[in-house]
C-alpha cells in the first residue's frame, strides 16, 4: 500500500483579538518529498485568499498584516482581526491533490466579551440571588449559542446557519450587557 501525507491543521483558541495561530499537525510519510507547502486563508469578507508558503510542521501567528487585512502601521500596531469565518486550505506538492481545508469561525472578540460581561457581575463565595442566578443563566445560553455556531460552521458544515447563531448571540450579549451595566 503506498503511502501518503495526511494533512491536518490545528486553530487553538486565544482571547488575543489581534493575532490568529495556525499549527500544522500533519503526519507526513517519510519517504515523500513535502515541497510547496502553501497556506491560503481567506478573511471574513473576502473572496481571495492570502497566500503563505510555509514548511512542514509550522506554527504560525498571524496578524492583520500577515493576513493582508492591515496595510499601513505594520510593525507598529496590528489591527484586531475580525470575527467570523475564515477558510484555511494548506496543501504540499501534487497541490491540487494533497490538500485540506478547513471553515474556522473566529469567535475571539465575541468571547472576550462574554468574559468580561462574567468578570464584571458581582458574584461571590455564596449562593447569588436571584438576579444575579438569571443573568448567569442567560450568560450560559449565550455561551451555548456561541458553541453551537462554531459546531454548525465547523462540523456540520452549515456556514450560514452558524453566522446566524453568532449574530444571535452577538444580540443577546448586547441586551444583557446594558442590564450589566446598569446594576453594576
């Protein structure tokens, strides 16, 4: 049986709104070349991918200027990276047949809000009142809702069933964020 790369990519989570981390995780079969890696990543709201030659087993941080979202200020500032959908393919040599792709939902600004929505109720070491169990309760659902937008982008495959949770979410976020605010 002739063997064969299995590519693969892995996106960890962060709360930096400003940089988006690639790594390759591919098993790569010792006894073929790995030539022509190439890394395309097409932002939210676009429709051409940037392209990035890479070499094997790479781990990448990228910015606004690295993704071709920022044009002037690179390496004095770095813009914060959008959230929403961003189509990652990497391939090596056949390119057109040694390749995988990937729908990531960026939910980084999203969640930072929610954190900081978290961090901002005052809860203590003792059972809350009922307020406050009703504002966790609606931040849970959100959480959920969020979860469940990636779930649709990423596993089902179903992009705009998963941008509608999201914005959904983004929604109710607002909503409690002015009772938040207001009894804080």
């Amino acid at each position: 049986m002739a063997s064969k790369h299995q590519l693969s990519l892995e996106l960890p989570e962060s709360n930096n709104i400003k940089v988006l981390r690639i790594v390759d995780n591919s098993s790569y079969a010792p006894e073929l070349p790995v030539e022509c890696g190439t890394l395309n990543i097409t932002s939210p709201g676009f429709n051409l991918p940037r392209s990035i030659e890479v070499l094997p087993n790479f781990n990448l941080v990228l910015n606004a200027c690295t993704l071709g979202l920022q044009r002037t200020g690179c390496g004095q500032t770095s813009e914060i990276l959008p959230d929403g959908i961003y189509v990652i393919s990497y391939s090596v040599s056949p390119n057109s047949s040694v390749f995988t792709e990937y729908n990531h939902l960026r939910v980084t600004q999203t969640m930072n809000r929610y954190f900081n929505l978290l961090a901002e109720l005052e809860l203590g070491a003792c059972e809350p009142d009922a307020d406050l169990k009703e504002k966790l309760k609606e931040l849970r659902l959100i959480r959920s809702f969020i979860e469940a937008a990636k779930a649709k982008v990423e596993y089902a495959h179903q992009p705009e069933e998963g941008i509608e949770l999201l914005i959904y979410a983004k929604k109710r976020l607002d909503k409690i964020t002015s009772q938040i605010q207001c009894t804080c």
